[in-house]
C-alpha cells in the first residue's frame, strides 16, 4: 500500500495510491486525518484502507491533489553518515566503527514537488539520495531479529546538506537542517510491498545528468541494525523517519564541484517505491 498526505480542495487528509488515483481517506469518518494517527492505529487503520481501496470509490487523480511530505512534521527526523563503503572511499574517511546518527530539524521536511531553496549564507549545497524507513511502533531495546517488525514502511529522503555548515559542527545537524532541506516522500510504502529493503537500486539525477546508481545492499548498516542500535539510547515512536544514508556521486566529490543551482531540479528514485522530484531555487 502507497500512503499518502495530500491536500484538495483547501483540506489536508490521507489516503492510499493506486495507479494515477489517491483513494480518500475522508471516505470513512473513522479513519483519522494526519499520518502519524493512522499509523499509530496499526492493523485496523491499514484494513479500513484496504476497504477503501476495494470499493473502488472515493478516488481522486493524482494531478487534482497536492502531496505533502507523508508525515510533514516527523517526531524525530534522524540520518546515519557515511553508510556507504564507495561513499567512505570518495570522502576520504575511515570506516566508522559504529553507526554514525545525527539530527536534521523536522522544520527542514518538505515534500514532492516542493522547492529547496539555496540559503543566502551558503551556495555549497548538496543532494544525497536515500531509502528512509518510518517507524510504525514504540519501541525501546529492538533486537536485531525482530527489528522488521516495529517499520511501517520505506519512502525517499534527499539528505539536503550546506557542506560549510555541515563541517563547522561535528553533529552535522546546522549543515543538515537548514529550511526546505529535507525532501521525504512522495509517499510511504508499507512493508508488505518491500520484501527485502536491502537489495534496491538507488538513482538520483541533477536535471538530466545520472550522479548517483547504486543498490541498497552496499549499505554497511542495515535498517534493522540502526533501529537495534538506535533503540539502545532512545525510544523510538510512530511517525519517526530514519534516513539510511547516500551512496557515492555527492556533489561535494566531483571536479568541478557539483553543488546544486537555482533553476536544476533533482529526482530521486528507489525501486520499488517510486520518484522524489524537487526543483532548485
């Protein structure tokens, strides 16, 4: 199942997409509004859906609706650094030891279609193109084999970065969050969709240039070993979105560097899930 935020007609709710159609959530009044709350209702909030979806009513297309960032303003919006052994190998660092986690703002989410800005104070931004999961149960203390279960489901994050900014800290999270630099979306798919998140090609483009082709199975680790290393230290709840970090062909490693511009537009897409566009400016 595809869930989605969206907007129409000057209201914001949820809903599931099929094909080129959004199923409307406002379908059934028992169903909640924003994604956090579905989620947290599990089974019966995804059965209703599924419902709908059979019904074959209540659609929408999707060029009549606006999509917003899935969930727009994740409890804790969380990424993991130099993931990626040819990521490691083109910045020139060692191999971390253990998971490296920081923190991007949630006021930095936006969704599809929306544009990420070039800040005045910097013009060193970067892209990273990444497989994000969100988590769909409370959890503390996860082990690794059972992991899977407390996901919700896998959408793509574009991991915006003011390299400057990103280096005068060593949490990273100035550089990381800065407004509009955190693109997650166009919509998360559940579980049941992905079979195995760890084996799916990973490609972004800057306007028509292919810099990043990879496959999530590079990553060093997983998405069940950073939800059992994580939960060690914090709780983990509905709504939080894990990004899992970028394979090379970063901007910041090309010759010339390949910052972004105003007026490109990068899109990123995972198998299995879908496209992220958003336009430069």
């Amino acid at each position: 199942m595809k869930l989605a935020t969206f907007t129409y007609q000057n209201q914001t709710r949820i809903g599931a997409v099929v094909e080129n159609q959004i199923i409307d959530g406002l379908a059934d009044s028992d169903l909640p509004t924003d994604m956090i709350t579905f989620l947290e209702q599990g089974n019966d909030a995804l059965q209703k859906m599924q419902t709908l979806i059979s019904s074959g009513e209540h659609r929408i297309f999707l060029a009549n609706v606006k999509l917003l960032a899935p969930i727009p303003r994740p409890r804790k919006f969380l990424g993991i650094g130099l993931n990626y052994a040819d990521h490691v190998e083109e910045t020139g660092l060692g191999k971390p030891e253990y998971p490296m986690f920081f923190t991007k703002q949630s006021s930095c989410v936006i969704g599809h279609g929306v544009a990420i800005e070039i800040p005045a104070v910097s013009e060193k931004v970067d892209y990273e193109g990444e497989l994000a999961f969100v988590i769909g149960k409370r959890c503390k203390n996860v082990a690794v084999e059972n992991a899977h279960e407390v996901i919700a489901g896998f959408t793509i994050a574009n991991d915006v970065t003011v390299r400057d900014w990103q280096v005068r800290s060593p949490t990273w999270t100035l550089g990381k969050s800065f407004d509009t630099h955190g693109p997650i979306g166009p919509w998360i798919v559940t579980t049941d969709e992905i079979l195995n998140p760890h084996a799916l090609t990973l490609k972004t483009w800057v306007d028509d240039e292919l810099r990043q082709n990879s496959n999530t199975c590079y990553m060093m680790f997983n998405c069940y070993e950073m939800i059992a290393y994580l939960s060690q230290a914090m709780t983990l709840e509905v709504g939080d979105v894990i990004t899992t970090g970028t394979p090379s062909g970063v901007g910041v490693k090309m010759t010339p560097r390949g910052y972004l511009k105003a007026g490109q537009t990068v899109k990123i897409e995972i198998e299995g899930i879908g496209t992220l566009v958003n336009a430069v400016k």
